[in-house]
C-alpha cells in the first residue's frame, strides 16, 4: 500500500466521523507512511478544534487570536512611543527581546506543567486496573506511554482493537488535562500581570504626558 493510499484511507475516515477507526489505526499509520501536506494540515485543523462540529471551539479561538491583535499592536506602539527617535533602534530590539524571552519562558512552564499532569494522570490510571490487566501491560510499556502521546500510541499499535482504543483514549484524557492545566497556569499568570501593570505602571494620563516630553524634547528635522 503507497503512502497516497494509506493517507486517502485515514482522511477519509476523519471526513465520515469514524474517529475509533482512526484511533485504531493511527499506530499502524505511524509506521507504514507518511504523511502528505494535506493531511497534516488536516490534522493540525482537527487537533486544534477537535472535531468540524464544535463551533464554539472555532469561536474561541477566534477570540484569543483577536485578543492578541488588540494587544500587542497598542502594547508596541506604546513602547515604541516611549523612546526617542535616536533610539528606535534600540527600542525596536527591547520589543523583541521582551516578547521572544517571555514567550520562551511562559511555553517552557506549560511544557512543564501539561507533562507533569499528563504523567500523574496515567500513573493514577495504572494504579486502578485491575491485577490481570496489570500483568499483561509491562513496565516498558507504561513508561513509554507516560512519556508521551505518541508514546501511548506506538504501544496501543501492538496490543487488539479493543484495548488498543482504551491506551488511546487514556493517554488523549491525560493530554487534555495537562492542557487545562498548563492553560490554567497562563491565565493565571496573565491576570498576575494585568494586576501588577494596573497597580505599578503609569496610567494613561502620565503616558500622554510623558509622550508629549519625549516628542517636544526630540531634535526638530
């Protein structure tokens, strides 16, 4: 089977809803192909919504790209409003360093926290099955799906239908808590920061005001 015709088979399960069947098959997937431009751009479509059918899930995301927007063009041209034109240069650096540091910083603690709530979800998961189905999963096994999603399938990929579409959907609830969690810690941090700009930093009136200092001291062209 070619890899057009494996990537033909697994999209057009997606397009009929058949997500047990995709479950079931991405591990197989995983080794016999690769996948096209298209799909992965389906993928990182369906990953993002979770399924066509959710549009409250597309609004949502509408509204923190929209938020975003509002933000960060007022929050640049703030700053660079603040520095003289001698030193835009300078200002237009410190943008992007605040930006890219922060950005680095804030991903690296969701890394953090998204893995540590994915591995304690499982290891709580092992800890309540029963003593058979203990037996059959090995400690190479668990590790592997503790260690990540892709993990979980690649193991799921050698184990029946069945209990291979129970590691799947185990490891896919333990990646969505994780999620909420390390979303959580972001929205808490930016309220922190929200809290800390309105108490500590100028308000609008000693903005303007300063703006207009830096404008009328500027060297006249």
């Amino acid at each position: 089977v070619t890899d057009d015709e494996w990537n033909r088979r697994t999209l057009g399960l997606i397009e009929q809803g058949k997500n047990a069947a995709v479950l079931a098959l991405s591990g197989e997937f995983a080794q016999a192909a690769v996948a096209n431009m298209g799909f992965k751009a389906f993928a990182w479509l369906m990953g993002i919504i979770g399924t066509l059918s959710t549009p409250g899930k597309v609004l949502a995301y509408a509204l923190i790209g929209a938020g975003v927007g509002l933000a960060a063009t007022p929050a640049s041209h703030a700053l660079m409003s603040s520095v003289p034109p001698s030193r835009t240069g300078m200002g237009s650096a410190f943008l992007d360093l605040t930006r890219d540091l922060g950005g680095a910083v804030i991903q690296a603690l969701m890394g953090v926290v998204l893995a540590g709530v994915y591995a304690s979800y499982l290891h709580k998961a092992f800890a309540a099955l029963p003593p058979e189905q203990a037996d059959a999963l090995s400690q190479q096994a668990a590790n592997q799906i503790v260690s990540s999603y892709e993990g979980a399938v690649d193991v799921a990929a050698s184990y029946p239908q069945a209990q291979a579409q129970d590691i799947v959907s185990a490891a896919a609830k333990a990646f969505t808590e994780g999620k909420s969690a390390a979303i959580g810690l972001a929205l808490l941090l930016t309220l922190t920061a929200l809290v800390v700009v309105w108490l500590r930093y100028p308000h609008k009136d000693e903005e303007v005001a300063y703006f207009d200092s830096v404008q009328s001291s500027a060297p006249s062209s």
